[in-house]
C-alpha cells in the first residue's frame, strides 16, 4: 500500500464518516442536512457538498433536491444516468447533423 504521507483531504474524511453513518441506517433513512454536517464537521459548505457527491456517486445515496439526501436501496443509478447521458449525446449529435444541413442548404441558396 502507498502512502502520500499527508492528511486525507477533507471531503474524503466526511464520505468516510457518512459511509460509516450509513452502515448503520436503512434505505430511505435521511442524510443528516448540509447544515447539520457542516456544525458537525466544521468545514466549508463546498467541502460537505464534495463528500455527499462521492457518496451520489457509488451509489450510498441519492439526492431528493431541496427534501435532502437519503440512503440509497442499493440500486446503483449509475447505469441509468450513463444510458441517459449516451441519449442525450446521441440526440445532440442528430441536432449538430441537422444543423449542419440545414446551414449547408442556406448558404448554397443564398450565396
């Protein structure tokens, strides 16, 4: 194992504090809020956005927007938001194409 020697960064210590808060709690328990952990932890409310996003990100919880973050059921909607972003590129590009015509036809007739 390798170490850097310093610290672990701090948003790295709130996911680590919360996974194991979360162990302990079931799916669809709430998050403690953004402000409950920035008093709990003293760091910058970025610093707690960064450690609930890592934790979004394997899938331990989800977000409900201004309701708060809940522990997730273990359904990683990680497939879900790849598939959707693949949908949206695949669209964007048919857009780009479109366009790309629909230029091409006015500046031929106009020219």
């Amino acid at each position: 194992m390798t170490s850097t020697g310093g610290p672990k960064p701090k948003a790295a210590q709130v996911a680590d504090a919360l996974r194991d808060d979360i162990k302990k709690m079931k799916p669809g328990d709430r998050i403690p809020s953004q402000r409950e952990l920035i008093d709990r932890f003293g760091f910058a409310s970025q610093t707690i956005q960064n450690g609930l996003a890592a934790l979004r990100a394997e899938g331990l919880i989800v977000s409900a927007g201004n309701l708060g973050n809940f522990v997730s059921d273990g359904v990683a909607p990680s497939d879900d938001v790849r598939n959707e972003i693949m949908e949206i590129r695949s669209q964007l590009q048919a857009l780009a194409d479109r366009v790309e015509t629909l230029e091409g036809r006015s500046n031929s007739g106009g020219a």
